[in-house]
C-alpha cells in the first residue's frame, strides 16, 4: 500500500552533509513504493517562529506555511532526519516543527540521526524522541545512526564502505517498522474519530 511520507531536514548550513541521508531516505521509501517527499527547512524558509500556523485567523497564513500545514495534516507518516550541534538539535528543523502542532497528531514518526563524528547525532537523536512525543506522534523504536556522514554516503547519496553497507542493511527493517504502525495509524483512524 502506498504511504504518503514526509522525511523532515533541518541544516541551513552551505555545506551541509545531512541532505546525503535525507535524500538517500526519500529514494529508499520511494523504491519500496511508498509517496514519499523531502521537506527541506531551508528550501521553505519559515520565519523565526513568530505566529504558530493555528494562531493565523482560518486563510491567513503565510503560503508556504499554509501548503505545509496541508502536506502534515494529509501525510501518513513522517521521518525525522536530524543532526547535532554542540550536543543539541538543529535550530533550523525545530523552528520548523514548532510551528505546528495539532497537525502532527495521531501519526507515527521515525528518526534517523547523523554526524560529522564516531557518535551519530545520538543525543540529538535522543532528544527529538520526546520533542516528537510531545507533539502527539508515536515514534517507533527503529532507529538510523549515521556516524561520518560525509564519508558513509557519496556525494550522490549511495552508501559507501562498511558503514554504508551498514546502513544499507539496516534500512529495510527501520522501514518496515514505519510501515506496520503506518498502516496500525491509518486503521485506526479509518475506524475512530481521533478523541481531540
Ligand atoms: C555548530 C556545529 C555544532 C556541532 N556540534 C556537534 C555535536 O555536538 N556533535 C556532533 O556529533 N557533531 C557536531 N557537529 C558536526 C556535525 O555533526 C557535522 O558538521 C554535520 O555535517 C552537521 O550536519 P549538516 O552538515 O547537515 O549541517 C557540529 C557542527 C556544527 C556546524
């Protein structure tokens, strides 16, 4: 079955390295037949948060707000491609979820974490399980952690070496766990109303 997919990234940076894994995700669910899109913070631009989207009188908001707030309303999944700066989470992709928050409710949310570093943007990784929580998505326990970036995927986006191998073998399972409390989330919203 096709699950619509949103994968979120955050790097404002020029030479960032974490669009390698967001996109090298994009393609993977794509190749499992999935509709799946690349949210990219930067390219969409959002303001610091100033007004969160349900602030806005009903018509209002900004365009680019108003087009994402439909994309998260109607996607049945989300993926969370998140890096690390000085042990916290990027600004870039936070301004951007913050916006919203009813939105986001009653999906589930996978993450899969990268660094420049040996440690994989694990306490970043571990720090947006309970943004995510928070903001009404279940998060699933399969996770990526993508230590070396730049040198695990090329600048294509293939993976590269034993790491990439690594992350290659670790995809299907961490999708195939998307995809179960995907289709579990879309049952049950197909059998009752959520409860707020
Ligand atoms: C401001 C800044 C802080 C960083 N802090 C960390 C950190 O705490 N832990 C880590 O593993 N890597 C850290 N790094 C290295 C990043 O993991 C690496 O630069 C990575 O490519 C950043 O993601 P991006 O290229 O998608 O922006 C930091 C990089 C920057 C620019």
């Amino acid at each position: 079955m096709t699950d619509r997919i949103l994968v979120f990234y955050g790097s404002y940076r020029s030479d960032r390295m974490g669009i390698r894994l967001a996109n090298y995700l994009v393609d993977g669910l794509k190749g499992r037949g999935d509709d799946a899109e690349l949210i990219d913070a930067k390219a969409i631009g959002l303001p610091m948060l100033d007004r969160m989207y349900k602030e806005y009188p009903k018509g209002s908001a900004p365009p680019p707000m108003e087009a994402l707030a439909e994309k998260i309303r109607t996607a049945d999944a989300f993926v969370f491609v998140t890096g690390e700066y000085n042990w916290g989470v990027q600004p870039g992709l936070k301004n951007l979820t913050d916006h919203f928050l009813e939105e986001w409710f009653w999906r589930p949310a996978a993450i899969a974490s990268y660094s420049g570093g040996r440690l994989a943007g694990a306490r970043s990784n571990s720090t947006w399980h309970g943004i995510l929580s928070e903001m009404g998505m279940v998060v699933i326990s399969s996770t990526l952690t993508v230590a070396q970036v730049g040198q695990t995927l090329d600048e294509a986006n293939n993976p590269q070496g034993p790491a990439g191998q690594a992350l290659a073998r670790a995809f299907p399972r961490f999708a195939d766990d998307l995809a179960w409390w995907t289709e579990a989330a879309k049952a049950q919203r197909a059998r009752h109303a959520s409860p707020y």
